[in-house]
C-alpha cells in the first residue's frame, strides 16, 4: 500500500487514489490467524503509532478488541483525523465510533445484537444509528449471484486496466460461476423477508425469538 501510494503521487507510475487501512486491531485472543494479537497498553499504542505513520484512511477495532481499548483506538483515530469502524454497534456508538461492519456479524457475545436471526434489523437499533450519524455496512456476501444478470463490472475497462491479471481472472471465474451454478440459496439470502412473526408497531416479535434475542430502547441502551 505504502509503495503504491508513493508511486502514483510520485508521478513514476500511474494509478488510482487509494483509500486503504492495516490489519484489524485486535486483543490478546485473536479470531484469524495471520491477526497481530495486542496483549498490553503500551503494545495498543504502538499499533497506534503505527497506523499514523503508515497514513491508515481507516481504523478497524476487531471482535475480541477490550472495550477501553476500542474507545482508545477511537479517541486516537479521531485525533488525527481518520474513522473507526468494528463488528459492534454498542458499545462503539456511545463513544463516537463511525461505523459497524456486515450489519451483524461475528462478536464475542455469541449471538448479534442488531439483527434478528432471520438477518433483518430491529427498530430501535436502526434508530440509533440515525441519531449518532453513524454508517452501517452491509457487506452482502452472497451478491455474486447477481452477476448472472449484470456483469458490468467485470467487462468495465476501468475495472480490467487497473486489475492485475489474477484478480480479472478470479473476478471472470466469479461471474461465470453465476451463470452455471444453481444460485437458489444465495437468491433467497439476498431476498427480502417479508414472512417473518411481527407486533402490531411493525416491528419483529422478540418473545418469538426468546430472551437472549429481545432488544431494548434508545434510551436503556444507552445507559
């Protein structure tokens, strides 16, 4: 990332604006393997440190991150004027996080706080996000299926000029296992539930669900 970015604003090689970021920052029990794990506070800081010299667009707080340590990561990143982003909505919303990533996905709790099982969000955590401004990625695993439809992207010329040659052939490959593949279940995953158990407000039926997977208010969540 560093070469490239001194290459392109250099003028010796021609190429797009990046916007990239290190490895997540995790804590002394990391989930992935190549992962760096942080096991102290003077360690904490010298990811920091590490991230501003290597001029990191964005910070990524990841699952097993302690809680004071994500706020310090944020505090920091804020500091030098970067986002932060991580797999949880609270408690990153109170202390200004930016964003949450794949709309609920693996954390330490064992189960997400902010969508239901059948993947679809719950009121009052949409309400939240909102009200602090904060973006939600949606990260849609199973969209390859629609390049049986569109491949646009794949035959873009900006797309195919700016690919090394490895990654235009995995994105063909992608595509045209699209259109020869039975794509039944990512459709159904990609598709709207609309059958789902609901209250009289809209809203999904948490005793349905049981208690582990009832969601609270704005209000007593954040306190």
């Amino acid at each position: 990332m560093v070469e490239e970015r001194e290459a392109t604003r250099s003028g010796a090689r021609i190429g797009p604006r990046y916007f990239a970021t290190g490895e997540a920052v995790d804590g002394p029990r990391i989930y992935y393997n190549f992962m760096r794990p942080t096991f102290s506070g003077a360690q904490l800081e010298r990811e920091l440190e590490r991230a501003k010299s290597l001029e990191y667009d964005l910070m990524k707080c990841y699952v097993r991150l302690p809680v004071m340590w994500h706020r310090r990561v944020v505090d920091f990143a804020h500091g030098v004027g970067i986002p932060v982003t991580s797999h949880y909505h609270y408690p990153a919303v109170a202390f200004g996080g930016d964003a949450m990533e794949h709309t609920g996905a693996t954390n330490r709790f064992g189960y997400s706080r902010t969508v239901t099982p059948l993947g679809t969000g719950f009121s009052d955590v949409t309400a939240l996000f909102v009200a602090s401004d904060m973006a939600r990625t949606p990260t849609l695993f199973g969209s390859t299926t629609l390049y049986r439809e569109d491949r646009s992207l794949v035959e873009d010329r900006r797309v195919r000029t700016l690919n090394p040659p490895w990654r235009t052939a995995a994105l063909e490959e992608s595509a045209d296992a699209a259109g020869r593949t039975d794509q039944t279940a990512r459709r159904a995953n990609l598709r709207p539930r609309s059958t789902r158990p609901s209250t009289s407000s809209g809203r999904e039926d948490a005793s349905f669900w049981g208690p582990t997977r009832r969601s609270t208010t704005p209000r007593s969540a954040c306190t």
